[in-house]
C-alpha cells in the first residue's frame, strides 16, 4: 500500500448513518422549528440560556443514543494502519472517538464537555438528560454553557493551525458528508490543493468544493468510504 500523507475534514454527513439529522435535514433536524443556526450563537444563549440549552439537551439525548457507523470505523481504521494521518471534525457528537479514533482535531469543540461562563471550570458531562436547565457551575454558580464554537465565535487558533498544517502537508485531503458552507472550515481542503495535493469529496450530492475535487463520490459515506479504503489498501 501506498503511504501518502492524508488529512480527512468530516461533517454532518458522516453521522447521519448513526441516526444524527445533518444541519441541512428538513424537519428532523429542527427542534421546535428552530434551525441550528439560531440557536448556536452567544446572543441566544445571552438572550435565553434556558431554552438554548433545552435545546442541546434534546442533541445530547440524540446523539446518546447514537453508535459509530462503519465510516467512523473505517477512519479509526485508517489512523491505525497510516503513519501519516489527521483527523479533523466539525462534529460535535463524540462518535469519532467512540470509534476509536485518537488523534482527532475537533474545530467546533464537543457536546459531551461544558465550561463556567465565569469562572475556568471545565469537566465532561454526559448526563442525559441533565437534571436542570440551565446548568450551574459547581464551583462558582455561574451559567455553563456547552464547550462548543458558537456562530460569530473564533475556532480556537492552536486547533485552527494544526488543521491547516495537516492539509498543507497532506498528499490526499478526503473531505467526507459536509456541505462545505461554514468556514473556516471549508477553506482547509484548499490548502492541499494550493500545495499539489489532491482532494477526494464523499458526499450523497455535489456541493461547493466539487467543482476543485480530483474526484466527487457519491453516495452515503457509511458505504462508501469502506468501499474507497478498501480498495486503497490493495493499491
Ligand atoms: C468564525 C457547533 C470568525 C455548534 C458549528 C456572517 C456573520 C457572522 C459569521 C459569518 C457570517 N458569514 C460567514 C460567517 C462565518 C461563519 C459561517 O461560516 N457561517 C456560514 C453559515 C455562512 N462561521 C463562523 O461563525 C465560525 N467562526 O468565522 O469566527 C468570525 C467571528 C465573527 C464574525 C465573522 C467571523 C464558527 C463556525 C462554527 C459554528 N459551530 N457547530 C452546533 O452544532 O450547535 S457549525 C456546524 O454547522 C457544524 O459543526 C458544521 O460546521 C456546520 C454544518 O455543516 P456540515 O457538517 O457540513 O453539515 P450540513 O448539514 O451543512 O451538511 C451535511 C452534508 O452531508 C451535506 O452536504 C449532505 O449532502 C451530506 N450527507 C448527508 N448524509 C450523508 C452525507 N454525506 C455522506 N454520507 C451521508 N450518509
Ligand atoms: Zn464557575
């Protein structure tokens, strides 16, 4: 097998064979007809931090009934048989790392970690569903709020340059089940363009990087990732 250095982006796409709504789903992926991107953002959750949380509380009792599908596994896979490989998500689910995945770069931060508005504590928390809403700091009594990056919040910069390092150094990009509208993180499969590499997008359609990918796969990652890394290992 050829060894060349890859970095994957994964989306929503990818969750969506273990049950999880995309941002993009029409009615599944809404709660309360409020579209994620409302939601998402500090000034909802200055505005109303109970119903913000109401609302990853009912995301959290989702995804936590939610298993890694075979294309979370096939990229646990990859980053055991590959020395050179980089996993960067916008997920916010954890099923990366309950696939078994290790070194993964999380630009939008994790559902299952909360953080003090006030005060730096920060712990995992995966109770489902939480016992009250909104949820209060056991150290000081402030507001915790879920440890993600919200809409019109800044990714945190070290994460931001270790992904832009990878897909800069990366010989193969495999941009998998997003629709690459939301940046930063859409840029990062144009740094391996822009250094020589090439780009493979998994997706169930075209979207807006197709037209600069060296090949567009279509169809749902959960089959054909598998599919693509198999053949890939006989190569
Ligand atoms: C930033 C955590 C600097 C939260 C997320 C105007 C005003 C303010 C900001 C902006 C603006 N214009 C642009 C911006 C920047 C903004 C942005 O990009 N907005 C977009 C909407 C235009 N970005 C930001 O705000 C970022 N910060 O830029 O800081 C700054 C600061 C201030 C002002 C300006 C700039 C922060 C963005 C991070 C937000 N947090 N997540 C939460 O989840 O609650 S983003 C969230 O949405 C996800 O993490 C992900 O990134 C994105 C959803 O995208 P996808 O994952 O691609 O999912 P989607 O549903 O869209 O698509 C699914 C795809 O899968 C589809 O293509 C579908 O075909 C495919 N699919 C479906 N099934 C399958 C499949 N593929 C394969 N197999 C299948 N089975
Ligand atoms: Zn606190």
């Amino acid at each position: 097998m050829n060894r060349p250095k890859i970095a994957v982006l994964t989306g929503a796409g990818v969750s969506k064979g273990s049950g999880i709504p995309t941002y993009r789903d029409g009615a599944d992926s809404l709660w309360n007809h409020y579209h994620p991107q409302e939601l998402a953002t500090p000034e909802a959750f200055a505005r109303d931090p109970k119903l913000v949380w109401e609302f990853y509380d009912w995301r959290r009792q989702n995804m936590a009934k939610a298993r890694p599908n075979a294309a979370h596994l096939t990229l646990a896979e990859m980053e055991a048989a590959l020395p050179d490989f980089t996993l960067v998500t916008q997920n916010i689910d954890g099923l990366h790392r309950a696939a078994g995945n290790r070194n993964i770069l999380y630009l939008h931060g994790d559902i299952w970690l909360v953080r003090c508005t006030e005060c730096d504590y920060r712990d995992e928390d995966r109770r489902v569903p939480l016992p009250e809403l909104p949820p209060r700091c056991p150290r000081c009594g402030a507001l915790l709020r879920p440890d993600i990056v919200w809409f019109g919040e800044t990714l945190n910069p070290q994460t931001l340059y270790e992904a832009e390092q990878a897909f800069r150094s990366a010989d193969l990009a495999l941009v998998i089940g997003t629709s690459s509208v939301v940046y930063p993180a859409a840029y990062l499969p144009f740094y391996t363009i822009e250094t020589g590499g090439r780009v493979i997008e998994f997706n169930m359609e075209r979207t807006a990087l197709s037209p600069y990918a060296s090949e567009v796969i279509l169809g749902p990652s959960e089959k054909t990732l598998p599919a693509w890394w198999k053949n890939f290992r006989q190569t």
